[in-house]
C-alpha cells in the first residue's frame, strides 16, 4: 500500500539525490470522500482530475478518492471535512442546502428550461457566486458536476402527481426537495443514500427520485420497476474543499486544482451523456419501464412554492430570477 509517509520518503530521496532542496518537495495529499460506487461517472471525472492536478504540480499535490461512503454518508463527510479530518467531499446541492441557503435554488422544480441553460447558470457568474456562498461554513465549492435530471421511481407508473398521493417518497435531506414531494401529494421521508436500497426493499418507502446513472449503479433498478421519466429537478453535484486545506496550497497549486476540477467537470458532460445511455439500457435489460408522463401537472403542481418563495424569503427569490433570466 502507498502512504502518505512512503510518497514523501521516496519523493524526499528523489529530491535528495537530484542535490535539490527537500522542503520543495514536500507532497500534499487531499482525502476526498462520496458515496458512489468506481464505475459512477463521477468517481472517473474526479479520477481524472486527480490524474491532472498531479501533473500540473509536478507530485506535490495528490488527491486520493475514497468512494462508495467509505468515510461516512455525504452528510458525515462534510462534517468530518469541517473537523480538519478530511479536506474534500462530493456533494450535491441539495445536501448543500443545510449548509449555504443559496444551493436551494437548485433544488427547486422545473427551474432550468432545458440542459443548455442548466449548464450556462451552472458554469456562469450564479454558479461561482453560490461556489463561494458557503466560505463562512468553513468550505468553499471548487465545481460542479453534471448530475442529468432526476424523476421519480417505484414499483407503478407515476404519470402525474395523483400517482404520487399517498406514497412515502425518500428525498434527501432538503427542506426544499421536502416541500416539492409535499406540493406533489407525495409523503417525504429524508434518508441518508445507502440506507435507500434496503428502505425501498423492506417498504419503509415506496418510492425515491434520483437520475438514471444513480439509480442503476445503486441497483435501486432491482427493486423499482418503473422510472417515470417527470425530470423534476436538475440538481448538481458539488466537489467542496475546507478553506483550511485550501489555503494550505500555494496559489499555484490552488490555481492547478481548480484548473483541473474545470477540466474534469467538462469531461464529466460527455461521461454523463454515455453513462445515461448505458445504464439507461442496462435498466431495460433487468425489467424496468421507462415512462414518459405528460409534465404540465407536475409543473402547474409545484407553482406555489415559487409563489410562496417570494413572500417569505425575497433574496431566494430574487437569486431565483436571476436563473430565470439566464439566456
Ligand atoms: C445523486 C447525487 C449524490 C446524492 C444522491 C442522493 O446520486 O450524486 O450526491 O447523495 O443523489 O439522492 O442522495
């Protein structure tokens, strides 16, 4: 096994028998938690970032992943990050929420007109405002990653929210994908990710949201049968860094991680599209249906939330429109 002692002593001798000083060699490692699986596009886009953050600092900086929640769920990674324990972890925005109220606009339904203006908000002014909005959390966001559209799953057809009454719905822990389940008629259960699997299996809920990629490799396909393609949300994933292990890089080994993350969130766009595709079939082949509900009851469903928005929390709102105006 590679330690982090066995990287420094063998960069350490290097530097030491090239005659050059050892202090400049001095490797950083970063501990980046989350909780999917190798084979989640994700896991390779961040994979190669590591690959390229490598190169750029010539060894200096290395980040080593742990996936599939090894170090804990999402919500226990980011505060094990808080702590000093760890210095990275690949969220979501919705998970994000409890931690900067600015990552609800993502959560919030049929916001995006489509994928072109996803990607403009996400990748524009908005997006790096919302990536800076957490530093007095004691992180900040290095980028986005493309995470498709989620839809709901469960063992029928939901073609519109009347499918929904009465069902409990596993959402994350989001005050805001709590209120769109309820505007719905759907019951909303926060459950950690992998507690999802036996939740679903057991009944303890009858149903969950998420995108196709996810949806497969957490084999949730085994036991919901029908996918009702409604794409709800678009929310992204976020990688987020402690501003401790943050500023610990010199400014030309922050600028190589953020060149790399812009690079592997690029990247990330065409793994997504494959991704899709492939576990979209691989999803048919184990016996799921893939429904196409008709959107309109679903978006004139969730209207309220946008109209209650804007009497209780006006700068939401307002944040919110900005996206609307993105053209
Ligand atoms: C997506 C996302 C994860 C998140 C998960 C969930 O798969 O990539 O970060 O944990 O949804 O529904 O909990």
């Amino acid at each position: 096994m590679i330690t982090r002692k066995s990287i420094i002593c063998t960069v350490v001798g290097a530097a030491l028998s090239f005659g050059m000083a050892a202090s400049s060699y001095a490797a950083t490692t970063l501990k980046l938690s989350h909780n999917h699986p190798r084979d989640h596009a994700v896991h390779k886009a961040m994979d190669f970032m590591a690959k390229e953050v490598k190169d750029l600092t010539h060894g200096e900086v290395r980040i080593r992943i742990y996936p599939d929640a090894q170090l804990g769920t999402q919500r226990e990674s980011m505060e094990l990050m808080q702590n000093g324990a760890l210095d990275m972890v690949k969220s979501n925005a919705a998970e994000l929420e409890a931690f900067s109220p600015d990552y609800s606009a993502f959560n919030l339904p049929y916001l995006f007109r489509d994928k072109e203006h996803y990607y403009k908000v996400i990748g524009g002014e908005i997006g790096k405002e919302i990536l800076e909005s957490s530093r007095k959390s004691g992180f900040i966001g290095v980028t986005y990653f493309d995470a498709g559209a989620r839809s709901f799953y469960t063992s029928k057809p939901i073609n519109s929210p009347a499918d929904l009454q009465g069902l409990k719905v596993r959402v994350q822990p989001s005050p805001t994908a709590i209120a769109m389940v309820k505007s719905l008629g759907g019951n909303p259960t926060p459950l950690a990710y992998g507690e999802l699997y036996t939740a679903l299996q057991q009944g303890v809920v009858d149903a969950a949201e998420n995108n196709i990629p996810s949806f497969s490799l957490s084999r949730h396909s085994e036991v919901s049968k029908f996918f009702s393609l409604d794409e709800h949300t678009m929310v992204p994933d976020v990688l987020v860094i402690s501003t401790k292990s943050y500023d610990k890089l010199t400014p030309d080994q922050q600028a190589a991680l953020m060149k790399a993350a812009k690079d592997s969130s690029e990247y990330m766009k065409k793994l997504w599209a494959e991704s899709e595709a492939k576990e979209t079939e691989k999803a048919e082949k184990m016996g799921v249906t893939f429904v196409h509900p008709d959107k309109a009851s679903f978006v004139a469903a969730v209207q309220p939330m946008y109209q209650e928005l804007s009497k209780t929390n006006p700068e939401l709102s307002a944040l919110v429109e900005r996206i609307k105006n993105v053209k």
